[in-house]
C-alpha cells in the first residue's frame, strides 16, 4: 500500500492490513501526507515482517504481529506521531525498530506476553526519537532481550520496563539496556 507518494499530495490517509495463520507473512505501508494511520496485525504462524512509514501530519502506526521472529520497522517523520509495536504470543527472537523525527512523538513497543505463551526471549528493540513531546516505553519480559533507547531534543522520557520476570521458569538474565 502507498499512499501521495506520487507527488499528487495526500489526504486523509489510513491503511488497513490483517493476515492471519499466514507463514512468512509480510505487510509494507507507505504514507505521506495528512490525516495518516496505519494498523497491521498479522496472527498466527511465524516470520512476520511489517513495514511503515509515514512522513507529515497526524501520522499514528500500530502493528501487532503473535508470531514468533518477527520484525517490526515503523518510521515517521513529523507532526502527531505514534507508534505501537506488539509482537505477542511466544515470541522469541523478534525485533522493532522505531526512528521518529519530530512533533510529538510516542512510542511504545512490548514484544512479549499478550497472550498464553511460555517464553519471549532473545528480542531487540531500538527506538531513536529526535525533537519535541518524545517518550518511548519498551516492556520485553523474559531474557535475553536487548533495548536502546536514544532521545535527542525537547520533552524526552524514556522507559525500559519489566525486562524480565521469570515466568514458566525462565528468569531476569541477560537483558541489556
């Protein structure tokens, strides 16, 4: 899906993609200007990959994807901004990454735990804000999870949460943040 990226200007833009019980399932949006939004959710299975960009006015992403190695980049450039990242279920091995530039910026990325599950090890997150509101949350539960967060200008505030709680006998190693 692409949308004004023609030249032609854009309005009130929203994409829309749902898969379920798909293998190797991937998902791209591309957005420019305007009302923007943008939600893909891909279930069951693994090897999801999900990618969205968005470039100015009210902008906002949310991607949900309940498979195991996944991989999330939503990249936006100014005004509303926000961004969602879920990647659920047992999920090992995921990655997200998350570049906002400027306005008001939010994000939040979870990676773990959002349903039955026994694990959710080995996951990546970066999320790199640059000006204006900033915040990024990030919950990855379990181990072995990997978290940067780099915020540059304005409201800034950042949060690695619940990086492990020892569930199904796992436990609260090795996470770096």
């Amino acid at each position: 899906v692409r949308q004004g990226t023609d030249g032609r200007g854009s309005s009130n833009n929203v994409a829309r993609t749902n898969q379920s019980d798909v293998d190797d399932s991937l998902a791209e949006t591309d957005q420019s200007g305007n009302g923007n939004t943008a939600l893909t959710t891909q279930e069951g299975r693994r090897t999801m990959t999900s990618d969205i960009d968005q470039d100015g006015d009210g902008n906002n992403a949310t991607v949900t994807q309940r498979a195991s190695n996944s991989t999330s980049t939503v990249d936006q450039v100014g005004n509303r901004n926000t961004a969602d990242v879920l990647q659920g279920d047992v999920s090992d091995g995921h990655s997200s990454l998350i570049t906002q530039t400027g306005n008001d910026n939010v994000a939040d990325v979870q990676q773990g735990i959002d349903g039955p599950g026994p694990l959710d090890d080995d996951n990546i997150s970066e999320v790199a804000q640059s000006g204006n509101g900033n915040t990024a949350v990030v919950k990855q539960i379990n181990e072995r999870n990997e978290s940067y967060i780099t915020q540059t200008g304005n409201g800034n505030e950042a949060r690695v949460e619940s990086q492990g709680i020892g569930i199904s006998g796992g436990g609260n190693e090795d996470n770096d943040s």
